[in-house]
C-alpha cells in the first residue's frame, strides 16, 4: 500500500511499468466482471446512503443521484492520479455510472450488466448511463430492434437510464487522436474478430469513410 | 452421448458478446480455433491454425523487458532499449503475454471446456430473450471440433438459447450430422463454384462444400448461404448468379452478400506473417448492388453484410 501511495504520489512518474500493470492487468467496472462490480456496488451504497443523515436548511432531505453531468471534465485537474493506472492528467469517467474510458472491452451487453449490479433505487435523483455505439451495430431496422433489446434489459434488470452515442464521424477522427479511449469501439463485421486497435490509420480513415456514406 | 458433454473440450481463441451480424438478433460469438481452409483474404488468421498462436505488437511494446524475463525458452529477449521476438523459440505457452504489463502480447487460442463456454453465454441470457437473438458458433470452422462443437449447443438447447453455426461447409458429412438436431440455422459459406478458381484462393474444395449444401438443404435444416464477395475472385454478375441459381435449386431462399474488407489484415503481421491477398480493394456500394441484383434474379433473398 505504501509503495502503491508512492506512485501516486509521485503521478506515476518513472512507474510506467506498474501504472500499466495496473490499468491493463487490474479488472475494471464495465466488464461484467461480478467482484469487481461488488467494490462499485458497495462504493455507491455508501456515498448515497451517507446523504440521509443531512438535512438542508428548509429542512428537507437530500436527493443524491449519480450524474456528473460534466463535473468530470473539470475535476480533472484536481483529481491527482488514482490506483486505476489513471494519470492526474487523464479524464475522469463520464456520466455517472459508465466505464472510464477505454477500459470496457466487452461489448454494450456487459457494460449493461456491470451497470445493473448498482443499486439504482438508492439513487432518487438517478443514475445516467452513456454508452456508444458504431452506426453499423444499430443500423436499419434490425438494428434498431438490437438497440431496444438493450435498452429493455437494462430496464428489466434494474437501470434507470441510459443514452447512447451513435458514433459520427467527428467521434472516430478523436479516436484516431486518442486510442486509448476508445478501445472498446469495435466496427462489427460479420463473422469478424478485432484485436483493439490493430487497425492502421489508413484503414481508419476507410472506416471514417464508409461511415459516412453507408449511415 | 450425454456423458461426454461435461467432459468435451476445444480450442478457441475469443468470445464476442454483442455479435450483431452472425445470425438474428443480439448473439454471443464463439471463435473456434482451426480451419480446414485458408482463404487468402481471412479477416481471422489467428483462426486458421489448429494451435496456440502468439501476436505480438511491437507498437504497443515499452521495452520493459518482462517478457525477457519471464520467457522459458529464449525467445523473447530485450536488446538496445527494444524488444525481440524469436519466433523459430516460441512454442506459444503464453507465459510472456502474462508477463507484458502493455498488452504488446496476446495469446491466440485457449483450451476450454463447453461448460466454461456455456457459462460465459448465459450472461448474455436476458439480451438474447429481448431481441431473439442467442449463440453463434464460428471462428476458425465449428466443425472442425465436432464433439466440442455439439456438447456446447446441446447445453444451449437444454437451457432454451437459439443456436446457429457459421460454417465453411469443408468437412466430413458426419460432423453435420452430428449437430443438426442442435442447431437451428447454418450460416454456410459459398465462395465459388469453380473448382480450380476455388482450390486456388482457399486451399479447398468446391465439390465437398457443394454436396455439404445439398444434403443439409435435403434435410430441412434452416440454411443461410453466405458469399464474402471478394475482388478478383467472385466479385462479377455472372459468378454471383450462378453460385445463387446452385442456392435456388437446393431450396435455399436467403443469402448474403459479405463485402471484403481488410480490417483484418493487421493480425497477419501480428502473427509474424504476410497478408497474402493482392486483390486489395473494398467493393463500391455500385458493383454490389449490381451483384445484389444479379443474386436475386433466381428468386432468393439477398442480403447485404450480416
């Protein structure tokens, strides 16, 4: 532990080799991963309940909900780095309950899971779930079926909320920039199985531009 | 029969959950590993051999040495601030992607057993439920590790999961016999109807996938056809209306059309090998939907992509 708080600390500097380890190597929420939901779980349980031992000056209670709207693009700064590999200059997560960036690999599908072992009820003011998706996944009409498959299991399984982000684009040319924030965004071909991002640049701006003619 | 299925174990080499264009609806996607053929335009290397396979990436290597370290046979070594990777060493156990804290190493291929893959489906359960979807088996060839291949679908009926297979048709008859009560669809792959043409590109023949195609169409399994519409190859009118007239007479009513493309042509250089397919180019939304035309003149539905 001490020596973990030293790299911390320290921003992780000359600890490249272990802020690897543990950003790749530690299993991260978004993953339908059941133990590591369990600590998100627990985590959320305790924040949220601790607001009703307070009440505001009218009098009333405290309607806690897991939402950063963007708070989380500017906290930022003030975050120091943090045990999950994540540097002091790294975005936080966004939304509420979302995977940070880039460290769900598993598809919308354990995203939902992981999403649902929250406890929503404890959230009165809600809880907000973004997810993205390639256009080619949701495309036509049977797509469309598969995007409300989704959005129902959520429901069923006990979520309250969730929007999606249909990549455009904009989207994919920040992923070419930014990699490392957009492992999970696979373009699902039939039969087809992607490595993360084993796709040349070349290739990407073809993805870019059938993207932008097919959809 | 029933005995072995908790027993039946098989190489694989991934599990894709949210597989949307293998089969209806919101599938899991289990990549077996091993392919009787070797198409010169796969998207999947790492399916093709009937082994562990490393990739390693040198892009993504930090040069830290772990893999040196913890290699048992000399074939990854760090000299001059870089990695090296002597593959004639590697005997693919896996124990430097462990070691590579810069995912830089992956291992291709692992031994599981059905239940371990069955386990890893049900998550996905409810999804399935919501959009009919269920378990696509692929990869590699399904039917290449038969017993494997029936001890999973057979759990999947028991527990009421929709199965399909994707399928190259190039394997002994009896390996279809052997999942058809299991197996609510076949997505089977038709490349091309000549046989020189054929054996040339994927190392196979046309004949034993053709006569696969009738007898599962004669027996009233719920057949697919697929053609990976690649160019240079099959890419023109009169090779797509004959492979979908030879659909038509053995009843089969859909098929579909699966563009080329080259997303996976990265994987070969992972794999310390050379993409070999010169024909290059993606298919323009033109020339397919004139292929699409020409499919459909014998009455069979087409689909573009999966």
């Amino acid at each position: 532990m001490a020596a973990l708080l030293a790299m911390l600390d320290q921003d992780f500097a000359g600890g490249e080799h272990n802020r690897l380890l543990l950003l790749n190597r530690a299993p991260k929420y978004g993953n339908d991963d059941g133990e590591v939901d369990g600590i998100a779980r627990a985590l959320a349980t305790h924040i949220l309940s601790a607001f009703k031992r307070y009440r505001n000056p009218r009098g009333g209670r405290y309607e806690p909900g897991l939402q950063s709207i963007s708070a989380h693009a500017l906290f930022r700064n003030t975050v120091p780095a943090t045990p999950d590999g994540r540097t002091s200059s790294m975005l936080l997560a966004d939304g509420g309950i979302s995977p940070a960036q880039g460290r769900d690999r598993r598809g919308p599908t354990a995203v939902i899971r992981s999403a649902a072992r929250l406890d929503h009820r404890e959230a009165s003011n809600g809880t907000l779930l973004n997810i993205k998706l390639s256009p080619q996944s949701v495309a036509g009409e049977l797509g469309l079926g598969n995007l409300v498959a989704l959005i129902q299991t959520y429901f069923q399984l006990g979520g309250q909320h969730v929007q999606f982000n249909v990549i455009n684009s904009a989207v994919l040319r920040d992923a070419q920039e930014h990699p490392e924030q957009y492992r999970d965004l696979v373009v699902r071909v039939a039969g087809f199985s992607v490595l993360f991002t084993t796709i040349d640049p070349v290739l990407q701006e073809d993805i870019i531009e059938r993207t932008e003619h097919r959809v | 029969m029933s005995e072995n299925i908790a027993e039946a174990t098989g190489l694989i080499f991934d599990i894709q959950r949210f597989s949307v264009h293998d089969g209806p609806g919101i599938r899991t996607l289990v990549f077996f590993k091993g392919c009787p053929l070797a198409c010169l335009w796969c998207s999947n290397p790492e399916s093709q051999r009937f082994q562990p396979e490393l990739l390693f990436d040198a892009t993504k290597c930090v040069a830290c040495g772990g893999c040196a370290e913890a290699c048992p046979h000399a074939a990854a070594s760090r000299a001059g601030g870089r990695s090296a990777y002597d593959r004639n060493r590697c005997v693919a156990c896996g124990t430097c992607a462990d070691a590579c804290p810069a995912e830089a190493r992956t291992l291709a291929g692992r031994q599981v057993t059905a239940d371990d893959v069955v386990t890893e489906i049900l998550k996905d359960a409810p999804f399935y439920a919501n959009s009919g979807g269920g378990v696509t088996l692929g990869g590699g060839e399904p039917l290449a590790q038969t017993e494997f291949a029936r001890a999973i679908l057979a759990r999947c009926r028991t527990e009421e999961i929709h199965t399909a297979i994707e399928t190259c048709g190039h394997v002994a008859w009896s390996a279809f016999e052997a999942v058809t009560t299991e197996t609510d669809l076949f997505l089977f792959d038709l490349k091309h109807l000549d046989a020189v043409k054929h054996r040339a590109q994927t190392g196979g023949s046309e004949a034993l996938v053709l006569e696969n195609l009738e007898r599962l169409a004669g027996l009233g399994a719920a057949v697919v056809v697929r053609v990976p519409v690649v160019p240079g190859f099959n890419d023109n009118p009169e090779d797509v209306r004959a492979i979908s007239a030879r659909v038509a007479r053995c009843g089969i009513r859909e098929l579909h059309l699966l563009p080329y493309h080259r997303l996976g042509a990265g994987k070969y250089g992972l794999l310390g090998r050379e993409y070999g397919f010169a024909g290059g180019e993606n298919v323009s939304d033109t020339r397919l939907e004139v292929l699409r035309m020409a499919a459909t003149e014998n009455g069979v539905t087409v689909r573009l992509g999966g």
